[in-house]
C-alpha cells in the first residue's frame, strides 16, 4: 500500500489539519488546528520528506500574542490560508471557531459585540522557516477569521475573503495596507485562485465567479457559473478547492457541500482566456457509481465531501471523496485522466488505524509525493500517498512552483 | 522551534464531545448527545426564532439581474397607501424600486443618478408621486441635492425629473411629509438647513439652520401635530412649526451615558399614529419615547449591546421594531412592546427565503398595510427583508378585544 500518515501526536488535542502547503525547501508546511475544544491555538508544523522528520516549528496564536487562554475565541486555525512563497518564507492568516477556554461551542454572531468571548479578528503574518522569526503584520478587521486567501506576487499583495461575512480584502505587503471590498455572498467560498496575470477569482453563493480585477482594483461579478445537476437551481453553489492546471491556463474545482450534504459534488474546469469571462466546463460528479444513488436522494445525509486536489507528476488530478454507500466509508483516492475524464479509485485513505473522514485540501513534495491534510481526529494528521512514478525515481528535477500559490 | 517533549508536558485542555465515530462509552454518548443539543440551540438561537423573516432580492429571481453590487444598499424605505414599497438605494448609481406585495417581488424603477445617496429621503405623496432628495454618496464631496419626482404608475423613471434645488451647493440630508399639506420638509446636508418644498406650486422656502455649529441628525419625522421633528448637537430636540413657519429649539434632551452626549445623536425616528407618541433611536443605541404634547421623554433602554438604532418603525399594533448594530457591525432586531413595557432582543435577521443570508447591516424600516415589517439592507449586496411577527395566541374574543 503507498498510503500511510504522519500523525501530529506532540498535539493530543488538536483535531484538524485546513492549511497544507509545500515551502521552496520542498518541506510540507500544515497548519495544526484546534476547532472542536475550546482554548486550542493553531501551531505549525513542518514534514521535512527527505528526513521523514515532523517539527513543530511554531506555536501560531501564542506568537501572535492571541495566547488561547485569554478568554476570547481562540485563533485556532490557520484555514485556507498558508501560501508559500518564492523568497522561501510562507504566508498565512488565522481564522476562528475554536471556542473560548472553558467553552463548548463558540459562533461568530453569538459573541460579536461581546468584548470578552469576541474574535479578536484574523492576524496575517510573514514566517521564514529558514531563521524561524514571524513578521506579524496584525489585526485585520475585529470579529472576522480568513477563510481563504493567495498570494499575487508579482503585485505583492494577498487576496482573501472572510468569515462570517464574506468579505472581499486585499492586502498590500508593500504599505502594509488593508482594504476590505465589501461582501460578495453570505455562505463563504473556500477556496480563492488567480490567473496568470493575478487577478484574483472565488464565487458567490450561487457558483458565479466573482473576479477581482487587480488593474481596475475593483471586485466584478461575471455571468459564468459553476455547473450544477439538473434538478437544481443554482443555490448552495460554493467552491471548495482549486488547483491550477499544468499549463496555467485553466484551474480544476470542485463543490463544497458539507454544510449541505444532499448537494451534487462536480468538478469542473474554468479556463481563464476562453472567452471574455472564461468558461467554466462542467466535468461530471467528482465520483459517483451508479449503487450509490444521486445525492438529493439521500435522506441518512451522510457526507459527501470531495477535497485534496492536486496533480501528480503523471499528469492525473488527484483527489479524495468520501464514499458512503461502500464499507468501510470514508475517503478514498480518485485519480482522474484530465483528457479522457475517466476516474480510477486508487485506494481507501487508510493507515495507522484510522480510515479518513474528511479530507481539506493537498499538495506534493519534490520527489511527488502527494500529501493530504486530514481533519477530524485526535491527534489530528495528513495522509501521504506516493504514486509508483515515484518510486519509479521519475522526477528528478525541483520545480517551482510545485503546486499554487493560494491556501 | 517547539520541542516534542516540551509540548507532551503542556497540560491541554480537555474535549468535551468525541467525535462520531469514537468507540465511546454510555456516558460519553449521552453527554455527546446533551451536548450536540445544546450546541444545535445555541448556533440556532442567535437568529430571530419569533415570527418569520424572509427577504427579497432586487430584481425579479430567475428573471432579471438584481440591482448590482454596491448599488443597491437600501437606505430610504417608503410606502404608498395601497400597500407598495417604494426604495432608494445609494452607492456608485441610486436606484428606485418598488415591492408590490401582490406580487411579491421587486421590481426596479429606474436610476437616479451616479455617485448618488438617497437616505431618509424618500416619500409618496397622495397624488401618486414618489419624491426622492439626493446628496453625494462621498463624504465631504459637494454634490447639488435636488429634490426628484416621479409618477408612481407606471412604475418607471422615464418621468422622473428634478423639480428643486432647495440649497444651493448642498445635498439634502433628510425628508419627510406632512400629506395633509403637500408640503415636503427637509434638511440640507452642510449646514442643516431646513427647508420647505410646497409639492403643488413648487415653491422652495429657507428656514434657518437646525443648529448653529451645523451639528444634527439626518433625521426628520412629521408629527402627530402638524410640526416637524428632529434632533441636534447633543441630543436635543427640535421641532419646526408650519403655523409660526420658525424652527423651535426644545428644552428636551434625548438619553445618553454619562459623558457621551457629545457623542450622542438622534438616529432614527418613528411615529405611532395612533396615540402620537414619537420613538427614536439614538448613537449610543438607546432606545426612547417622546410625547410631543407632553413634551417627556422616556429612556426605554438598549436593546442589545451595540451602538445605534439605523432603522426604526411602529407596527400595526403599535409594537416598536427597530435594528441596532453599527456599520460593519452586526445587526440585531428588537421590539419594545408599549403595553408591557418590554423591550427584547428578537436576534439576527438572517433569511432562508428566497435566499439563504445573513442581514448584516440596515438603513431602513417601514411597516406595511397588514403589519408586515419592511427592513432596508444596506450593504454591498442588499435585499428587502420582510419580518412577519408572530400571532399571539389568544381566543377570537381576547385579540379582537386587545
């Protein structure tokens, strides 16, 4: 079997890994988060491939000085929001949910105006991993987590949107300067992507892309929608994860249906240059035999969840969804032929005991290793699938970037 | 770097709920479920549980593009006596709409300019005419208000023309009607002006500034007794008085924390019909009654803990609704029920009709011909979101008796 973990058992407690990103010195980065138990902060940890070596490189929250114990709603995730960068430092944002010390649970809107149990609002930071120091460039906006954010690096700026209230920000690593552009839905997109040119793109809670054009400086909402079944108006249409194509000229994308799990799970593609908005193609289910049914249908609303995408050195996009209707259930890895569409599972993602239930998002070492940050289970850890090209020692050369530039 | 053994003698603290899929115990199955409860009522109790809160986008859903982004924050709500809700919206380009709950969607009217804002500034006059006063939608920016009409049937602009200009150089910051009259009245935004627009003849008359350092509320209501009402710096009130033509300072002093009347403003004006009581809200959030004839003012308290009352109306039954929260804030509806004196936070106005989402911040309320009350989101993307209150329970006899 060429799955296996890498499990963060120095953090007992903490139960789900949002942020997985590769650094120019071919190390996974992953943001180790504490969302289910109150006064849990976020730490990072690297996984050194060559080494099989885990370390935890920073306690995020308490460098912050956001410590979890300070009463407020804790700075307990690092989301879609650890971008690596070409200088070789890596840039994030903090995100919230995780309850105050002592708390069972903790909302957003439940605590907004309460000095106390409040979110202090998401930091954005700067860490170099090569002298370990962190440039805090602080709080951005009180109350708000960063769902998902990217780096446009050319214009030295990061893009990101918000949590509760969906709000577009850019933020300007040359003045320092942050400037939210209003809201853009209700629900949250969670993934943000850019063309080559760096405008920046996400949805609106009904699959509309939402461009930011980074010459206008302005937010533009075009008419191309991401594709959804039939029976089926639209709504709910999110984006849960992107990955550029080789070639840079498209991103592959797939739906985020956790929060409604009847909810038909498609990948598409959206190439940018097709057209003067784009063009979105509809690529089918994620992954859906016949036995299992169509979602709708589904009253036990077990989940349906498909993240992890990313593509192999092979040219295949990989990704992980959740099977339900085969024992045992939970995830399990698809590779897809981009060119023909045909899905092939390749296996359960299985080991060390534990059949994964949800699967954030993935990237790849050097070598091609592909790697999958897991969430929901203590101690919380990534899964690590190594297709036969790499034994095969078929990549040689270190290409940057490896993956992409957003969270 | 964070050393291994260093972290294991960290003391974390502990989970209170196993996962799903854990081998768990009978007592931590039952404590699972107590919690999964508990936590299930605490995500859904935050939002308005009484009555039902619904909203509309604006523009016909599945037929037409609504009014865009950042041009479709509602900040001026009026109704017309059949029943139609009219709106303005401010940003980049103000529309007119219009909700006719007939038939249950809204439709827009027409643009009235670039760059515009049309706040506490739209009135339908018995002639079927909407009047609409402009300012910019920049802060500081000298933009000509005028005072814009149009024929309600058809609903369309296509007649919409400026018939005034009532200070020269300055945007209108307020309006509102005494239909009685067909006398507009309204506040300049520079220098408070107040000013008189005769809806028939046409004729714009000056009366003075509200305030002699410039500082008032963008806030006007007509009262139950013919005059005007409004507040200025500090929180005092003024009234104008159409029969003596002249603005009268009154030695009344809306409520305010210690050391914050500096601060302290009107922020929102309603009237209750019925019995002539005047209600507002203030910066700080304080909500408070005024009798125009006895001239007292009742601090009625804050609702939740956040500043300011934006939006403010009287129900049918007389029961007050408003929205506190700030810009950027977060947006609570409350009511104050005058008969048992309660004053409650009813919670988040979120929708799931005909979209799912979250009412963040809002501009404007009025209540329509069947009690039904109509908030004005103001945001970058913005609805008509309609609250229905509850029915009380009670015997035929017992509510025809109340």
């Amino acid at each position: 079997m060429n799955m296996r973990s890498v499990i963060f058992s120095a953090l007992p407690v903490h139960d789900t890994c949002w942020s997985i990103t590769t650094g120019k010195d071919g190390k996974i980065y992953v943001g180790v988060c504490g969302e289910m138990t109150g006064g849990l902060g976020v730490f990072l940890v690297s996984y050194d491939p060559e080494k099989d070596e885990v370390k935890y490189i920073l306690d995020v929250a308490e460098a912050l000085h956001e410590p979890p114990d300070n009463g407020h709603a804790t700075h307990s995730k690092i989301h879609y929001c650890l971008v690596p960068s070409s200088d070789g430092t890596l840039y994030g944002a903090t995100h919230c949910t995780g309850a105050p010390i002592g708390d069972l649970i903790w909302r957003p809107w439940n605590c907004w105006d309460d000095s106390i149990r409040m979110f202090t609002g998401f930091h954005i930071f700067n860490f170099d991993p090569k002298t370990e120091e962190i440039e805090d460039f602080g709080v951005m906006t009180p109350n708000e987590g960063s769902r998902c954010m990217v780096l446009a690096e050319k214009r030295r700026k990061l893009y990101g949107v918000t949590y509760p209230r969906d709000h577009f920000y850019v933020y300007d690593l040359e003045t320092n300067e942050y400037r939210d552009l209003g809201r853009i839905g209700d629900i949250n997109p969670q993934s943000i992507f850019i063309d080559k040119e760096e405008n920046g793109y996400t949805v609106d809670d009904f699959g509309f892309i939402v461009k930011y054009d980074a010459d206008a400086d302005e937010l533009v909402h075009l008419d191309v929608q991401l594709p959804y079944a039939e029976y089926r108006d639209g709504t709910h249409n999110l984006i849960y994860d992107s990955v550029p194509s080789p070639d840079g000229e498209a991103v592959y994308g797939v739906h985020w249906n956790v929060d409604v799990r009847r909810l038909d799970n498609r990948l598409f593609r959206y190439d940018f240059y097709d057209g003067p908005q784009g063009k979105i193609h509809d690529l089918d289910w994620a992954y859906r035999p016949s036995e299992a049914g169509p979602a709708w249908s589904d009253t036990r609303r077990t989940n349906n969840h498909t993240g992890g995408l990313v593509f192999g050195e092979d040219g295949y996009l990989y990704y992980a969804t959740y099977f339900h209707w085969k024992e045992p259930n939970g995830m399990y890895l698809i590779r897809m032929n981009v060119e023909t569409l045909e899905r092939e599972v390749i296996c359960p993602m299985e080991a060390d005991g534990l059949h994964a239930w949800y699967i954030a998002k993935a990237t790849r070492d050097y070598l091609g290793n592909l790697y999958f940050a897991s969430c929901v289970s203590r101690p919380t850890r990534m899964f690590v699938y190594s297709p036969p090209y790499v034994k095969e020692g078929a990549v040689t050369r270190k290409k940057w970037p490896l993956v992409r530039p957003w969270g | 770097m964070i050393e291994e053994e260093e972290l294991k003698k960290r003391k974390w603290p502990a989970p209170k709920i196993p996962f799903r899929f854990e081998k768990l115990t009978e007592e931590q199955r039952i404590l699972r479920e107590a919690y999964s409860r508990i936590g299930a009522d605490y995500t859904r109790d935050v939002y308005v549980r009484e009555g039902k809160v619904i909203l509309r986008p604006l523009g016909w859903k599945g037929i037409v593009k609504p009014i865009p982004p950042e041009e479709c924050a509602i900040t001026s709500l009026a109704r017309d006596p059949r029943g139609r809700i009219f709106g303005a919206t401010s940003g980049r380009r103000s529309h007119l709409f219009v909700y006719d709950p007939d038939l249950d969607y809204v439709e827009e009217m027409g643009v009235l300019g670039q760059n515009v804002c049309v706040k506490h500034s739209l009135v339908v006059c018995s002639d079927e005419l909407l009047i609409a006063g402009t300012k910019s939608c920049k802060p500081g920016e000298a933009l000509q208000g005028q005072i814009i009409s149009c024929r309600i049937d058809p609903y369309s602009l296509l007649e919409a023309s400026p018939v005034a200009t009532p200070v020269e150089g300055e945007g209108i910051a307020a309006l509102t009607i005494d239909d009685s009259k067909k006398t507009i009245y309204g506040l300049s935004t520079e220098s408070g002006t107040f000013f008189t627009y005769e809806v028939d003849s046409g004729k714009v008359q000056l009366h003075g500034k509200v305030d002699e350092i410039g500082d008032f509320s963008d806030v006007l209501l007509s009262g139950p007794d013919g005059c005007v009402y409004g507040g200025k710096r500090l929180g005092w009130l003024y009234r104008y008085n159409p029969a003596e033509q002249r603005i009268i300072p009154l030695d009344v002093q809306i409520p305010s924390f210690r050391g914050r009347a500096m601060y302290n403003k009107v922020d929102s004006l309603a009237l209750d019909e019925i019995t002539g009581i005047i209600y507002g809200g203030s910066a700080d959030g304080v909500v408070f009654s005024f009798d125009p004839e006895s001239r007292q003012i009742i601090c009625l308290g804050k609702p939740t803990t956040a500043r300011r009352v934006r939006a403010l109306t009287v129900g049918n039954d007389g029961v007050v609704y408003g929205v506190s929260g700030d810009v950027s804030g977060l947006a609570h509806l409350f009511r104050y029920d005058p008969e048992t004196r309660d004053l409650r936070d009813l919670g988040v106005p979120r929708a799931a009709s005909e979209q799912w989402w979250h009412g963040y911040e809002f501009d404007a309320a009025i209540t329509g011909l069947h009690g039904e009350i109509y908030l004005g989101e103001a945001d970058r993307i913005s609805h008509l979101f309609i609250y229905f209150p509850p029915i009380r329970k009670c015997s035929a006899y017992e509510c025809n008796e109340h």
